[in-house]
C-alpha cells in the first residue's frame, strides 16, 4: 500500500486536481491520499491557509470574516463546479464554516477548513471515502502526536477502501480541532503511513525533488537522487522548505522509504528518503535567514550552578527559544528565529536579565542567517574546509561555525544580507 500526499500546489485548482486523480489512478497501490488545502495557482494568488488566518485575524478585531471568506467561497465552488462535484453541500458548509469562525471558534478550527473542504471535494470527485482527520488523528496541546492516533487510525480504515483525508489538522482529547505548524499535512501522511504500514510515503509538490541548493539562489541546482532521515530533518532545520522537519519522527522507528515527487511532472524519478544514507559527506547547502542574536556577558557567568538553565527558563518566559548556543568562559550567544519577539519584548527581556542576574551586558541585534552544509558523513570529509575557504574567497564573514555538534552538518552564521552569495559560493566549491 502506499500512502500519497499532495501539497497545496497539486489542489489549487480543478486542473491540479484532475493530475492529482491521474497519479493515484496509474498505481492500485496508492490507497490513502492525504490532501492539503489549495495553495498559489500563480505568484500573485492566495493560499486559503492564508487567507482562512486572515478571517481569524478579523474576527478577533471585532469585525466579521465576511469578505475574506468569499474569496475562500468562490474558489470553492468554482472548482466543484469544474470538478462536476454537486453531492457534498459545499454552500450550506461553507455558510456554517464562515458563521463559526465569526462566533471566534479560533484559528485553528480557521485554518483547518481548507484542508477539510479541500479533501470533501476531492473525496467526492475520485469516488473515494472521506475520512475527517478529525476523528481520527489525536494532537496534543504541544502539537505532538497523541499515542492514541495510530490504533484510531487503523479502527477507521477498512482494509480494501481507498480514503482521502485532510492534512494539517486533528482534535486534541478534549474533542477540540488542533493543527500542527505550517507545512503540517507533511506530518499527517506520515502518521497515515506509520499507521497502514505502507511501503511507500509519497510527498507530491510543484518540484521535482529536494535540490541541492534552492534553484531560487542557484538556478542550475541539481535535484538529489537520494537523502537519509537525518539528512531531510537538518535540511529542512537550515531553511529548506520541501519536507516538514516533523515528519520523520512517525515513521522514523519502521524506516518507510519516502519519495518526493512532482505532480507537474510525474514521471520524473524525485527524491528518495531513506532512513540510511551511504555518508559520503555533503549534498546540498541551504540558509536559514530571519534570525535575531542575543549576546550576553558576566565575570564568572558560570561559576554558579544552574545559570544556563535560569538563563533559558527566562527565556522561554518572554517567548524565546533559541535554535543555536554557543558558550564561552564569561559569555553566551544565542540565535532564535526573529518572529518569536518584537522590538519591545526583546529591549523588556534585556532589561530584566540584566538585572535579575546582574549581567555586565546583553545585546539582541537582528539580520542573521545560518548557512548549513548538510550530508551524512560532512564531520569526516573535507567540505568544512572547502566551505570555509570558499566563504573567504567571496569575502562572506561568518558569525559562529558550528562543527562536530553532528555528524550530518556542519553550520555557519552569516549576515541575512549575505546568505544568497553565501549558498553561491559554496555551492560552486562543493558540486
Ligand atoms: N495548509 C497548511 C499550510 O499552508 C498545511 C499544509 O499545507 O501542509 O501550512
């Protein structure tokens, strides 16, 4: 069996659908389809994801979703209609979806529409069972998977029907709707793999696999052939945005191969992820940008027992949680992603840590990047080197190196302003 994902790209509309029936019909292996809900038709439009946030956004200002959910109305039912798809009473749902997010049933109940109403019409137009990941796939409040979801997964599967079900979302134990973070449907194919068994997790986009480098930056990046486990998750952790860095972990411990492929173009072979890779040393190069550094300083800092810890347990207080530390005798520095604090959070957040622990200074400065060249095997072959020096030749200072931490990257911090030409140079050094 396999399971087969589609992103927001492959149901934007009735055509990408019709690609969509195509694909699952060429294989009787694919019984599961996991869908998003529609994205972009082209670089001007709106994702529905966007713009069921937005009716959020409105409501909680006190006035109502109505315009922004038209938009969503629309495209709706102009794409059942293309479809020929008259049997799922998409006007009286959306009206009761629109009356709900006005009643501020929140953003996630919002957001999870579009993948609800997305795989209702797409059910309906293959002939397959719609299955709501509703009641099926159970989301802690922390966003991690429920243990629960995999045996309610295979009670509501029948063996031998072929099922759609909605990306991105689930109910918490409560009985309350609950998505994962963005890019979640990525997660919930996984969940659906893990709990079939299948043999294969297809992963359908606009792209034909996971490049070596973004052919936004490096415009003849090749595709690659094969990625491990490890090597997807540290990708996708330094700004590669193909695979949810998540959705390893549910098929992590049955080693189901993946692949990701393009719905534009199926019969390009894609990118296989394997939970083992040969170790030959590096395969792509990506960069993180919208980073924000804090910097800290004190005599001793470390002399007391715990201060790390109350350090970052202050952190967290103000909505911070660093992805990369560094630690010297008397100092630390930590990067987090800029979204996480405003401004005045972070001027706050200086100001007590100064003196609740009687810092000598503290600073946050925005505009940094994290460039990571990533390969199993990179710790043992030359590419730290041959990255480093290729930075230096395109005269790119770098902020911090990260290696050794693992045996799959290895990090460099750079300016934001610099991470293009950084990716650049390093591709040309390295491929
Ligand atoms: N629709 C959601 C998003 O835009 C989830 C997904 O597509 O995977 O993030």
């Amino acid at each position: 069996m396999i399971v087969s994902k589609f992103g927001g790209s492959s149901v934007a509309d009735a055509d990408q659908i019709r690609k969509v029936k195509a694909i699952l019909e060429s294989d009787e292996r694919r019984m599961v389809a996991v869908v998003s809900a529609p994205g972009k038709r082209n670089k001007e439009d709106q994702k529905i994801t966007d713009l069921l946030y937005k009716c959020n956004s409105l409501v909680q200002k006190g006035q109502t979703c109505r315009p922004v959910f038209n938009e969503i109305s629309k495209r709706f039912i102009q794409m059942a209609q293309k479809l020929k798809v008259d049997d799922v009473k998409l006007s009286e749902r959306l009206d009761d979806i629109r009356c709900s997010i006005d009643a501020g049933r929140g953003a996630d109940y919002a957001a999870s529409r579009g993948e609800y109403l997305s795989a209702l019409v797409i059910s309906e137009f293959l002939g397959w069972e719609f299955l709501d990941a509703e009641d099926a796939i159970v989301i802690n409040q922390d966003s991690t998977v429920n243990e629960a979801t995999s045996q309610r997964l295979a009670e509501k599967l029948e063996p031998g029907k072929r099922y759609v079900i909605p990306g991105f979302y689930g109910e918490t134990e409560q009985g309350v709707i609950k998505t994962f973070t963005r890019g979640g449907s990525d997660i919930t194919g996984s969940i659906v793999a893990r709990a079939i068994g299948a043999e294969l997790y297809e992963n359908w986009t606009d792209v034909s696999g996971i490049y070596r480098a973004d052919p936004r930056i490096v415009e003849d990046a090749e595709v690659i052939p094969e990625l491990s486990y490890k090597e997807v998750r540290e990708l996708s952790d330094v700004g590669a945005s193909v695979f949810h860095e998540e959705a390893i972990a549910p098929i992590y411990s049955i080693g189901i191969p993946i692949v990701v492929k393009n719905t534009n173009r199926p019969s390009d072979p894609g990118t296989r992820i394997l939970p083992e890779s040969a170790g030959n040393g590096a395969v792509a190069v990506s960069a993180r940008t919208g980073l924000s550094r804090i910097r800290l300083r004190k005599l001793m800092l470390f002399k007391k027992y715990g201060m790390r810890h109350a350090l970052l347990t202050m952190l967290h207080v103000f909505g911070i949680r660093p992805s990369y530390s560094l630690f010297g005798i008397d100092s630390i520095v930590w990067f987090f992603d800029s979204k996480m604090a405003s401004d005045s959070v972070c001027d706050a957040m200086c100001e007590r840590l100064k003196k609740e622990f009687g810092l000598d200074s503290i600073e946050v400065d925005h505009g940094h990047a994290i460039l990571g060249v990533v390969g199993d095997g990179t710790d043992s072959s030359d590419a730290y080197l041959a990255s480093a020096e290729a930075l230096k030749n395109a005269d790119i200072r770098t902020t911090f190196v990260n290696y050794g931490s693992s045996s799959a990257s290895v990090l460099f911090g750079v300016k934001e302003d610099d991470a293009a030409d950084a990716v650049k140079a390093v591709y040309k050094a390295l491929f």
